[in-house]
C-alpha cells in the first residue's frame, strides 16, 4: 500500500516563526503536492513538484516556499508564519505524468498560528 | 472560475436513505479526468473512483454508484442504503490533459448520516 506520512498532526506556532512542514512518501512517486484545505474553499494547491530540485507554484504560492532534496520527501516552509496560515495542510503523491493518476494524500497536519 | 462546482455544502440523511452528491465541471479540453475522493473525520482522503472522458459508462461498486453525463458536465454520486459509516467530506476533483497532473478540487459536500 502507497503510505504518504507527515511529520505532525497537530502543530502550534506563534506569528512569525519559521515553519517545516515535511512529508514522506515511500512508492517511489515522482509527484508530490501540498495543499491548504479550509472550510467552504475545499483544497488548494500551493506547490507542487515533479522531480527532485524541480517545484512549480500552485494557486496560492504566496507565504509558502517548498523543498524537494530526496524524491521521496516533500517539505512545505513557512518563512514567517502568520495567523492566515492557519489551516489544514495536506499532502499527496502521485505516480508518473499525465492527468490519469490518482493521487495518494497524508493525514494531513492541522496548523495553528497564534 | 472554479473548474469543479460541489453546490452541496452540507447534507443530513437518515440512515438507510439513499443520496446523491452532485459535481459539475468545466473544462475545454477533449481528454480529462474525474474523481471521487472521501475525506472521514480522521483527514486522510481516499480515493475511490477516477473516470476518463471517454468513457461514459455509469459504474456501480456495492453500495456506490456514479453518474457521468458529457453533456450536463457532471459526475454524481449515489450511496444507496447510506449508513453511519459513510458520513464524510466527499470531494470530486478534475485532471486535464492539457494541465498534466494538476488536479482541481470542488469545495466539497458534507455528509452526516444520522442514525
């Protein structure tokens, strides 16, 4: 079975504070996506990847920087976390290219910025 | 403009009652793809059906059964005999050819089965 893992669940940061997000894959996808999830807005792509080092912007970039050094490891950085970020966090892979495969998510990590 | 349109924010059943959650799309390219996802209350999506454009064919699996029409642009979702287990955030998502493995969520539906 695909397992997406994230590194928390639950995490608590003040405003301005740095801010990892990582998460794992372990079915050797070359795509991987983070998403923000909020009430009424439904998941929104902030980045995604298709390669190792490679990173494309998704609908809603700004706030967020993105790191992919492993192909098996997707990291979300928030460079100075502010309460808007508060949210659910989300991430996926998915294997190869082209719009036909589905695509696998993590459990997400809820994200409160005080 | 929102690709995928889940107009259904919330719905309540009664347990054994069947349901449908709608899902419009829009997209101009000719070869895409739609899915169903079901988030419980523990966060983790799962996937649950993915169809092509080109086939139009209604799928059924168990209690599940999904409606696709070309011409409406939509892909609904029946349970049939909802049970408490079901209650969920159901997302359908949409993937074009044209945009590779993007994939563009609906806002979701909200399903509270009540016993």
């Amino acid at each position: 079975d695909v397992k997406v893992t994230q590194s928390s669940r639950y995490l608590v940061k003040r405003t301005g504070e740095k801010v990892f997000l990582e998460c794992v894959q372990d079915m050797d996808h070359e795509n991987m996506f983070w998403y923000r999830q909020d009430p009424g807005l439904g998941l929104r792509l902030i980045y995604f990847s298709y390669d190792v080092k490679m990173k494309e912007k998704g609908d809603i970039p700004e706030g967020y920087s993105v790191s992919r050094e492993k192909k098996e490891r997707f990291s979300l950085i928030l460079e100075s976390a502010s309460t808007n970020q508060t949210s659910m966090y989300l991430c996926a892979s998915s294997f190869g290219q082209g719009p036909y495969n589905e695509q696998f998510f993590g459990p997400g990590t809820r994200l409160t910025v005080l | 403009a929102q690709k995928v349109t889940q107009a259904q924010t919330e719905i309540s059943v009664v347990e054994k009652e069947d349901v449908t959650l709608d899902c419009v799309y829009e997209t101009r390219d000719t070869t895409y793809y739609l899915f169903w996802y079901k988030q419980p209350p523990s966060g983790e999506l799962v996937f649950l059906i993915r169809r092509n454009s080109f086939d139009e064919q209604n799928e059924i699996s168990g209690r599940y059964s999904w409606n696709f029409q070309k011409s409406t642009s939509s892909f609904n979702f029946t349970i049939t005999a909802s049970q408490v287990v079901d209650s969920a955030v159901y997302f359908c998502a949409l993937s074009e050819a044209l945009t590779g493995n993007q994939f563009y969520f609906g806002t979701g539906t909200s399903l509270t089965v009540i016993p």
